[in-house]
C-alpha cells in the first residue's frame, strides 16, 4: 500500500461509516464537501422500537455498493484519483462497523490507497469543518445521539481529544427512545417528542436532573444519566393511569425535554468554564433537538462562549463526517492504518486513528 511522502494539502478523501442503522459514504477535498450520501435503516428497526444489530448490518451490506456509487456520481471523482479513504473503526455495532471495515479495506487493497481507520466520535466534531472552517481549539464538543453523550475537550481535531464526561447509563437518544414508547409514540422517538413538547408546559413535571446533586458533582461533574429520569417518567404516567386520570403526553413530553436539555446544557458550559475554553461544538444526532438547541444558544451567549453547530443533515451519522476526519488526519500527517486492523465498538475518543 502506498504510504505517500508529500501530504496533499487539500486531500481528497472517501468517508466510509456503518456504526449503527446508517449506511453512509461521503466524499471531501480537504474542508470542502463533494459528495454527502446516506442509506437508512430506521425503517426495519421501527417494529422492535429500537435498532437490531444483526437486522443493520445486513442492511448495510445490501446498502454498501449503491451508496459508494452515488457518492462518486455526486462528487464527480474516479475512485484512483482519492489520497485517501477513512473508515469507521469504532465505536458502534460489532457487526456493523465490520461491514463498512471490510469495505473500506477492500478498496484501498484494489486501488492501493492508505487507509485511515477513525473514530466515530471525533468525526462528529470534524464534520463542522465542512460548514464553518477551521475549528478554534481549544474547543468543547458536546456530542449527543441515541448510543453517545459525551463532553470532549479537543486541542487538536486529528491528534489530541479528551473525554471530560460521558453517559454512565442510557444516552439522551436512547432515553428518547424509551421515553416515546412508554407514551405509544413512533419510533424513534426524538423528533417525535421533540414536535409533542411544543405543544406541552416544560413547566408541568418537574422530572428529576440525574447526576446534578451536590454529593454527584464530586464524582460526576461532568458524566450524565438519564436511566433514572426515564424510569421517573414510567413512574409517573404509571401513577396517572392507575389513578384513572388521562396523561397529558404534550406537557410529559415538554418536561421530560427540559429535563434533558437543562442537564446537558449547564454541565457543557460549566466544562467550558472550568477549562477557560470560550468555543463550543455540538454535533450528534440529538443536536437537531429544538429545545437543546434553544437552551444551549441561550446559556452559552450569556457565558460569553461561541456556540459552532453543523447543519442538521450533517450531524446524524454519515460519511462525510468520516471523510473530514480522515482528511485532517491526513493533513497532520497521520500514519495510514494497517489492512489488518479490527474494529472496535468500544473504541475510546481518545485514540483517533486505529
């Protein structure tokens, strides 16, 4: 394989990501985005009310060869012209990261182009070089989706992130979820709770703030949980229907969404405050959350920190975030990864390329 002694300066590079439910591949030269291309699952995994990992990646193995082919259509570029192509090495699915793996090796051995085996996670903050530039670093990156919520702190995109705090139980998208199907509402359940909480009183339920207590901050000041709010939910619309009285589904809603969005939002400007950090990033499926959104605007202006937010179509999982990742990876110099590496679904933000 070839290992190329001049780094291109701006490298064109094919994203490959298969980490849960989306099969996307996305196509860069450097910061500018050439192709962005994704294939869905939602759909198969809406029956269980959650995502089946063998059900995924058999869809992406069915997904995998149309979506590369778009991809390049979109971007206009022959596959020999790449510098380089980067793939999802973790974390995620077992079983779906080896999908997109397989793939991405495949490729590289034919074409003989370096491989960069990357992390999902960090290609959550990369990607918002593909709207707003070079990313000020020091920076915190918020990342919330339906199997991550993460505080990072990132010096450098390619080489150096830290993880400040994490979920100790369930996801924020993940309590989502369950929170949408204790109600009878869709799969999943983000969007779905997001439209019901406008029409709800945040005010109504005061549900609890997981990990915010005094005694919790010590240990925990910047990890989440939302285990215990979800089942506080449960608790309550158990309490209501057993009572004979009607559940007002907007206003559990609308509070169960304040109760998410005021925990993620005081914990990521309190991280920023505690580095000196005056630049923030949220990325991740959940960052589309009208409410988060809203409340993350409104506590970071008033705390004096620049708030960086990628478009919503780049913030689910895609290729394109990959490719940008891989792309500064490249740029830095980064060593090509080995056709022999794994993946890894629990792979830690910290390492960067595999």
């Amino acid at each position: 394989m070839t290992d190329t002694a001049l780094t291109p300066a701006e490298p064109l590079v094919l994203g490959i990501e298969s980490s849960c439910d989306e099969t996307g591949v996305g196509i860069v030269r450097g910061n500018e985005l050439l192709a962005h291309e994704v294939a869905s699952s939602v759909d198969l995994h809406v029956r269980y009310g959650g995502v089946v990992p063998e059900v995924a990646a058999r869809a992406h193995l069915e997904a995998m060869v149309p979506t590369l082919e778009r991809a390049c259509q979109t971007a206009g570029v022959d596959l020999s012209d790449l510098d380089g192509i980067a793939v999802t090495a973790g974390p995620g699915l077992m079983g779906a990261l080896v999908v997109g793996l397989s793939t991405a090796k495949a490729l590289a051995a034919w074409l003989d182009k370096p491989l960069y085996g990357v992390n999902h996670l960090a290609g959550h903050v990369a990607v918002d070089l593909l709207d707003h530039g070079p990313l000020p670093t020091p920076c915190i990156a918020l990342l919330v989706s339906g199997g991550h919520t993460s505080l990072l702190l990132v010096e450098d995109i390619a080489t150096t992130i830290t993880e400040l705090g994490a979920t100790i139980d369930d996801a924020a998208g993940e309590a989502y979820d369950k929170v949408a199907r204790l109600l009878g509402l869709a799969y999943p359940g983000g969007p779905v709770i997001d439209k019901a909480a406008q029409l709800g009183d945040p005010k109504a339920i005061h549900f609890p703030r997981g990990l915010t207590a005094r005694h919790d901050l010590e240990k925990h000041r910047f990890d989440f949980s939302f285990s215990g709010l979800k089942t506080a939910v449960a608790r309550w619309v158990e309490l209501r229907q057993r009572d004979g009285l009607d559940v007002p589904v907007n206003d559990v809603c609308a509070s169960f969404q304040e109760a998410v969005a005021d925990v993620l939002t005081r914990k990521a400007v309190d991280a920023a405050q505690f580095h000196g950090v005056n630049h923030m990033l949220i990325g991740g499926g959940v960052a589309a959350n009208s409410r988060l959104r809203g409340l993350l605007e409104e506590r970071t202006a008033a705390a004096g920190i620049e708030l960086r937010r990628p478009r919503p179509a780049l913030c689910t999982d895609n290729g394109a975030m990959i490719a940008a990742l891989g792309a500064q990876v490249i740029k830095a110099g980064g060593r090509p990864s080995s056709l022999d590496i794994s993946a890894n679904s629990g792979l830690p933000v910290s390492t960067i390329l595999v």
